[in-house]
C-alpha cells in the first residue's frame, strides 16, 4: 500500500509539474509570438522609412541635375553677351554679330 501511495504521489508530482512547464511554455510561446510581431512591425516601418528617404534622395539628385543645367547654360549665356560686349566695343568689329543672331543667343 505505501508503495502503491508513493508512486501514485510520484505520479501526481510529475503530473504537476508537467502542467506547470506546459503553462510556462504557452506563456513563451506567445511572448515569442508577440515580440516577432514587434520585430517585424518595426522591419516594415524601417524599409518605409528608408524607401521614403530614398525617394527624396531621388528627388533631389533630380533637382540638382536640373539646376545644374540651368547653370550651365546661365554660364554659356553670360560668356555669349560679354563676347557681343567686346564686339559691339569695336574689339571684334569684323565678327559682330547680326541683331538676330544676338537675340538667337539671348533666348536660350
């Protein structure tokens, strides 16, 4: 009988803590599963943040390419008018340009 009594104590003790491990492990589990869903909202939010950057990155390299032209072509318009100052000066008198090809230069 003490023998009988002792395993079933036995058995009841391995049950009781066979049921307290499984608790602890379904309470993991779901903090596991709640910090990969963390993990991977802060993914997402991370590739839209840097997608967002990039696009004004984009944007900007743009921007600088357009200004960049007009600069140039500011730069090329103002060599054009200091040569027809020098030619209209007298300097270069046989290459003076005609009015039209001064205003050609002017509306680039």
């Amino acid at each position: 009988r003490d023998e009988s009594e002792n395993e079933q104590g036995e058995e009841e003790e391995i049950t009781r803590q066979y049921e307290i491990c499984k608790k602890l492990a379904k309470k993991l589990q779901t903090e596991k599963d709640d910090l990969e869903i963390k993990v991977a909202t802060l993914e997402q939010k991370v590739r839209l943040e840097h997608n967002e950057r990039r696009y004004d990155l984009n944007k900007l390299d743009v921007e600088k390419m357009y200004w960049s032209e007009r600069i140039s072509q500011t730069e090329e318009r103002i060599e054009n008018a200091k040569l027809w100052l020098r030619r209209c000066r007298g300097l270069d008198i046989d290459e003076m340009r005609s009015p039209e090809e001064v205003d050609e230069i002017f509306q680039k």
